[in-house]
C-alpha cells in the first residue's frame, strides 16, 4: 500500500526557484491528503536505500539515468518532464508527469497500484463498487457463469480455468496497462461478493468503444445492471471523455435489449459478430482459424454521451 511519496530532484533543478516552489507544494498538497511526502537532491541518495521501502513509496524524478537505475531495482517511479529537463529521456516508464501543479493524489496512487499490481478502484454507486480484475476473481467468475443461462446470449469462460487465469493475466497488463479501462469486477459493498462484470472495450472490426456488462443469475431482477452500467456510462463521459458509446446485443436478448434502452441507447443497425475468437484454449499466439470461426445475430445499439 502507498504510504509515501518521495521527490528526488537533481540539486541544479531544486536551485530554480520554479522548480524548488512547485516539489514544496506537492509535497504539502501529498501530506493534505494522508500520504508522507519529501523531497531529496539526487546527488544525496542512493537508490539501495529505497529498496527496503518499495512495497510502500512512489518515487518521482527529473532524471531519467535515475529513474532507470529504480525500475531496474522494481521500485515503483514517475518521471517529471518540463521545461527544465528536456534533455531527459523516460522512455520505459509507464507514467511521466508534465506539470507536477496539477497532479492529483489519485494519479500517485493509481501509477503506484499500477507498479505493484494493485487493481484500480473505479467508481462506487449507492450499492456496488467497480474495480480491475485480479486473478482472485477468476474463481468467482465461474460460480457467476455455472449456471446455462448465463452463456445463452454471451460467450463463456474457458474450460480449463488456468486458461482463463492466463488470459485474465494477460488481460490485466496489456488492456488495463495500456488503454486505462476494460471489463471490471463488480462487488456488492454490504457483503463484497462477485456479483458480475462491466465495463469498455474495443472489439475487431468496430470503431466505437462498446459497453459490455453481466449480473449473475443470483443478482438478477434487484437493478444493479441498470445502477452499474449508468455510473460506467457517466465514467467513460467524464473521466474518459468518450462521446458516444456503442453495446452489441444478442439479437434474440430482449431483456437486454430493453436495459440497454433504459439507459439511453438506440438501435442503429443489425450486424455479424465473431463469437469464439479463442476457441476452447487459451493460446496467446493462436486464435481460431477462419473456417472454425462461428457469428452470431447482434444489435447494434448507440448511445451518444454529449
């Protein structure tokens, strides 16, 4: 769990008076919200001093020779960019901040969870809260599907549940790594159960980012599809500035169907869509051949978010 965030600035950069101001108030603002905060000169530290500390501190830096040497020790680091370092090169670290003035404390937490393979909290509603998936929930997952019902209009889950830990691994680091959204878990907040999965994606052959969801049977009938999907909706309009939003229902779901204009979608048209792109394994360099891949009857329903 992030407990500190730590400044180290090359002592030519804190000798800027622009520089020196912006780190002191980030370090406040950090200390505002709960976290300990500081700041060091480069040339005081060593980065073997960190490593006793790297299940608990981000470290952000002006040098990208320094930050190296911390990822190359898996210490959790952001670099800064401004106009007083533009000789320095981040390439390979996953977060680089442009205007440490205008950082927020989620953007720490969320690039240090991302470090360490702590899954985002998303939203919350009234009654529910939406996370990343971690491999835990796998198991979840299939008490979720076991019932038929729940794979009569959508795809299921591998059949050998250590193909769907390696998806759902390789889901977590390349979709939620690199997009920032994805399919999440749900959790009842009274009892934290699994209750299903929601979220964005981006499916072969569509340009608009679709909205996927599932409740599990048990769940059904107690509002939580429409209360989930309208919160990820208002999400993906105000923190990822999507404009329109697309869901690809079985045409035959009228249930669905109806949820989906609840929520303000409207039928555009009828189309194809590829249903068993992995087939029964999970192989990360094979997906099903042309002649065993099988379509099934979709609407397609649009919701535009501004």
């Amino acid at each position: 769990m992030l407990r500190k965030v730590f400044f180290i600035i090359s002592r030519n950069n804190l000798n800027r008076h622009e520089v020196l101001k912006s780190t002191e108030e980030a370090c406040t603002y950090i200390r505002e919200c709960g976290y300990d905060s500081s700041y060091e000169s480069i040339e005081a530290v060593t980065v073997s001093e960190f490593v006793p500390q790297k299940g608990s501190i981000l470290i952000v830096t002006d040098r990208a020779d320094f930050a190296k040497l911390l990822r190359d020790a898996n210490i959790p680091v952001v670099g800064i960019s401004g106009t007083f370092n533009k000789d320095q090169d981040f390439e390979g670290l996953k977060y680089v901040f442009a205007d440490i003035d205008d950082v927020e404390m989620d953007s720490y937490v969320k690039a240090y969870q991302r470090y360490v393979g702590e899954p985002w909290e998303v939203l919350e509603t009234k009654r529910l809260r939406v996370r990343e998936t971690t491999l835990k929930d796998v198991d979840d997952f299939y008490d979720l599907y076991k019932d038929p019902e729940m794979t009569r209009y959508m795809e299921g889950l591998f059949e050998n549940p250590e193909d769907e830990k390696r998806y759902q691994k390789d889901y977590i680091e390349k979709v939620y790594g690199l997009m920032g959204f994805g399919i999440w878990t749900v959790i009842r907040k009274d009892d934290e159960k699994v209750i299903g999965r929601a979220g964005f994606s981006v499916r072969n052959g569509f340009d608009d980012i679709e909205l996927g969801f599932l409740i599990g049977k048990d769940y059904q009938r107690q509002g939580y599809a429409y209360e989930v999907c309208s919160a990820i909706l208002e999400y993906g309009k105000n923190m990822l500035l999507f404009d329109k939003v697309q869901a690809l229902v079985k045409a035959e779901n009228h249930v669905s169907i109806h949820l989906c204009e609840k929520l303000g979608f409207e039928t555009e048209d009828t189309v194809d869509v590829e249903e068993n792109i992995y087939g029964k394994e999970y192989k990360i360099d094979k997906n099903v051949s042309v002649s065993q891949a099988h379509f099934g009857k979709y609407v397609r329903m649009v919701k535009f978010l501004w």
